[in-house]
C-alpha cells in the first residue's frame, strides 16, 4: 500500500483500541477510504483495509452483565460492519453486517 493522509483518529472509551482513517490513492485511481485498528493491550495492529468511516461504541449486550466494546466500520458493498472487540469468548462474539444504501448510486 502506498502514503496514507490520515483524516482521523478514534479511541475506545476504555482507551484500548484505536482507529486511524485515512485517505489514499485507489487501486484504479481516484481516491480510496482506508482504516487501521491497533490493540493496545496486544501492541499490534491489523492491516490497513479499505474503509470510510469507523468508529467505537461501548454498550451492554442483552444477556451481558458488563458493557462490551463495540467497532462500527463500513466496506465495499456498502456494507456497514458491528464487530465486538474482546469478546468473552469467540462463539458469543457479537457480528452485525447491514447492507447500506445511498440515495445516489455512485456514492462511495
């Protein structure tokens, strides 16, 4: 992957997840979304990936006694994806995928 302008820069509530946004050059031109998650308690990070937004949400998941890490992301497709971050263990994970759509086609 080439330079990246990042745009913005997101941190979960507990401080332990982070988000940089950015902007680059598309595989066949014109501009493309990209985001990079780091784990702080695992001082690491994923990939870039392509993306236009993104951002964290702390709630309580039904069933749940304690509030749970949530990353909202968008992909191609569009589609907008709910992962929980740190779940309690992988099988009740929390993963939403919700198709979007745009009044006008040719957005994003």
């Amino acid at each position: 992957s080439g330079p990246v302008q990042v745009i913005n820069y997101h941190q979960s509530q507990d401080k332990q997840w982070l988000i940089l946004g950015g902007l680059a050059k598309g595989k066949q031109g014109g501009i493309a979304g990209v985001l990079q998650v780091h784990s702080c308690k695992m001082n690491a990070s994923q990939p870039t990936m392509p993306s236009h937004a993104a951002c964290f949400a702390q709630i309580t998941l039904d069933g749940r006694s304690a509030p749970s890490n949530l990353i909202c992301f968008t992909t191609n497709g569009p589609v907008l994806q709910i992962l929980e971050l740190d779940p309690p263990s992988k099988d009740v994970a929390f993963k939403k995928k919700v198709p979007l759509q745009f009044k006008q086609a040719d957005d994003f």
